[in-house]
C-alpha cells in the first residue's frame, strides 16, 4: 500500500491541537474562579464537563467511523470543537463554559479514536509505533505550550502593547476577562484544521479486526470479564490522576504560596507537561531493559513521594515536586493500556474502546477533590489522589499479562 506521508504529519498536527485545547484548563481555572466568583466546588465542575464527554463519545465515535469514515468524523469533530470555543468566546459565563467545554471534550474523543488507524495506515505497520512514540511527543510538546501561550496572552492583551495579533483581541475580548482570549485562538485553530481537512485526500482504511468496534458478543463477553473491569479501573485511576494534579497546581500555589497563576504557575504546569514527555522517553528506553510491571510500581513509587513533597513542603519544593509528579506518571498509561490489551486473548478492538472510555476519569477525579476542597481545604482535598495511584501501583503486584513487554536480553539483540 502507498504511504502518504503528507497525511502523517496531518495527524501529527492532530495530535498536538488535541494537547493544545485539553491541556489549558489547569492554567486557567485561578482565572475562572476569579472572573466568576466561584467556589472551588463549583470549578470542579469545568474539567468533569469536558472529560465526562470521552465516557460518553468513545464507543460510539468507533461506530461512526466505520459508518461514516475517518475524514467526515475528522469534519465533525474539528466543527464542534470550533462550535464550542467560539460559543464561550462570545459569550463567556459559567453556564456557557461548562457546555462550551463539552462539546470541545466530543470533538476530542471523537478525535482519538479516528487518528491511531489512520496513522497506521498513512505510515505503515512496520513504522506504526515510532510513530506513535512521534505523536505522543507532539503531544506533550503542545501540552507545555499552551499554558506559556496562555501567560502571553494574559500579559500582553489590554497592557498598552501593540501588534497584529494583540490589537485583534484587544476588540474581540472584555479588559477584566483577558484569559478568554485563548478561546479564541482555539476557534482559529479548530477552523483552520476544519478546512485542510476538507481539501485533503484520505486514504481508505480497512480496519484490522483488533481495531473493530463491536458492541454485541464481544461487547457483552468483556463487560463480564474481572479483567477488564480492574483494568478499565486502572485507565479511569491514571487520567484522573493526571487531572486532578494538572488541574489544581495553579489553585493550589496561588492559595498556599501566593504564587501568581497567570506567570509562575503557569510556569510549573507547562514543565509538569514536559517532565511527562521526558519521561515517556526515558520509559520507553526502561520497557525494553525491564519487566513493565516492574517500571510501573517503581514510577508509581515516585509520583506518590513527589506528591507529598508538593503538598506539604515549601514553596520551593513544591515548585519543582509538582513537575515531577509528570515524570512519573508518564509512563502510566503505555503501561496500563498494554497490560489490559495483553491480559485478554481476542476482542482488543472492543476493549480498547472500552479502556478510552475510563478518560472520564479526568471528569470525576477533579471534582471530587473540588467537593472536598469546600469542606477541608484543597491541600487535604488533593489527598484523594493517592487512592487511584494506590490502585496504579498495585496493577504493577497483580496483573498478569498473557504476553509479557518484548526486552533486550543482551548486548547483541541491540545491533540485530
């Protein structure tokens, strides 16, 4: 089959617009709680709008492309995320942000199931993992991105400042409300993938039978399987680990260590996202040295020590022990989802759907720490994440994979 290797960097692109507007709501909720008096309940509510979206679309966004094809759900969910930021844009308000946000959380989903198929056919099969180790650098490179583009906007929009992109938003946005701004480079953005996708040419993508959706036999043969529930608790424990720090450093530094969200804090969220891609790299050097159950309890073990460093030492520590906490988790996820897919023998296509469904765990984790937060303060609040990374750390003591990660064994296999 012909390889388009304009299409791979599409997806590439894909892959960092994901990051870019997923990534943004831990800089921005000081701004939020602030712009709209609200408690810190109540913002717990913004990231559950958006990942409760990925329980709810994962499944049936499988079932679309088989339907509908990868370019039309490309269309359709490139549209709603620029729906969404536009919405918000015009009319920013609590309300507005919670439905704004999901909608952006539906295109997204639908946006992660269509990509990794896509790119396995544009690329090749022989070169599909490198480059999906490439997509997820994009990903983090995005992710630490978005929240420096966020603290220049803040500085620079309504300061006295001049320039094409500043002058535009000075007219489009309120003075006291400089952080939507962001909302609508994100309307740009969405539209802009709206049209290339439009012009470009896909190629057909014949599904392999591990990429299938199937929601009948298969479905109902996994959903009775204690395997996939520990492990689809494993997924759903990871990403609201994942945000339920990133979403709350900001708060947390602004609270207890006067630390301004729109420059510092910032700051710290953009390395937790770098320190995560870092670590990818280094775990994926680990995975092919260890046993990846090993590499998960040890990196497990670090983010809890990093943690509890953030939380309860001084400004200082917490500066530089909440980006770490990103260098451990980052080997979470390859982990976790390889070991789910290697422990059942048949249906992978069917269960990694089901997997992408425990994203919603971004949507329940933060708010539990926001409820908590009103009534024992989000220091105690933030305690909560040690549950889920307990869980994460024990998948390393008893899963057992039918098909163990494929390791160096000696000098010589290195060459081969």
């Amino acid at each position: 089959m012909q390889r388009n290797s304009f299409i791979v960097v599409l997806i590439l692109l894909i892959f960092f617009v994901i990051s870019f507007l997923t990534n943004i709501l831990g800089p921005i909720i000081p701004d939020i709680v602030k712009s709209f008096d609200l408690s810190i309940g109540l913002a717990g509510f913004l990231p559950f709008s958006f990942f409760v979206a990925y329980g709810i679309m994962s499944i049936p966004a499988g079932l679309m492309v088989e339907k509908y094809g990868e370019k039309k759900v490309l269309i359709i969910a490139f549209t709603l995320a620029f729906a969404g930021a536009l919405l918000f844009a015009l009319i920013p308000g609590f309300a507005i942000a919670l439905f704004s946000l999901f909608m952006i959380g539906i295109g997204m989903a639908m946006l992660q199931v269509v990509i990794n198929p896509l790119m396995r056919v544009s690329g090749g099969e022989e070169k599909f993992a490198f480059y999906l180790v490439l997509a997820q650098l994009f990903f983090g490179a995005a992710s630490f991105l978005s929240p420096l583009l966020y603290s220049y906007l803040v500085l620079n929009v309504h300061s006295g400042k001049s320039g094409f992109l500043i002058d535009i938003l000075n007219n489009l946005v309120p003075a006291s409300l400089k952080w939507v701004s962001l909302y609508w480079v994100f309307a740009v953005i969405s539209f802009a993938m709206v049209v290339v996708i439009r012009v470009v040419k896909f190629p057909k993508v014949v599904l392999l039978e591990d990429e299938r959706m199937d929601i009948g036999n298969s479905f109902n043969e996994l959903i009775r399987s204690r395997t996939v529930w520990l492990f689809f608790t494993g997924m759903f424990s990871y990403v609201g680990t994942e945000q339920g720090i990133a979403n709350w450093i900001s708060q947390f530094l602004q609270t207890y260590h006067g630390i301004d969200p729109a420059t510092t804090g910032a700051s710290v969220i953009s390395y937790f996202w770098g320190l995560l891609t870092v670590g990818c790299i280094l775990g994926l050097i680990l995975l092919k040295l260890l046993d990846s159950r090993k590499v998960l309890i040890v990196f497990t073990a670090g983010a809890i020590i990093a943690l509890l460093s953030a939380l309860f030492g001084s400004a200082e520590t917490a500066l530089y022990a909440f980006p770490a906490t990103g260098f451990f988790a980052s080997v979470m996820y390859s982990v976790i989802f390889s070991l789910a897919l290697n422990s059942v023998p048949r249906h992978h296509g069917t269960f990694s759907g089901i997997m992408c469904t425990g994203i919603a765990g971004g949507a329940v984790v933060p708010l539990i720490i926001g409820g908590l937060a009103e009534l024992f303060g989000l220091q105690l609040a933030m305690l909560f994440l040690f549950i889920p990374l307990g869980y994460i750390f024990s998948i390393g003591l008893w899963a057992k994979p039918l098909i163990n990660n494929d390791r160096i064994t000696s000098i010589k296999e290195i060459f081969e």
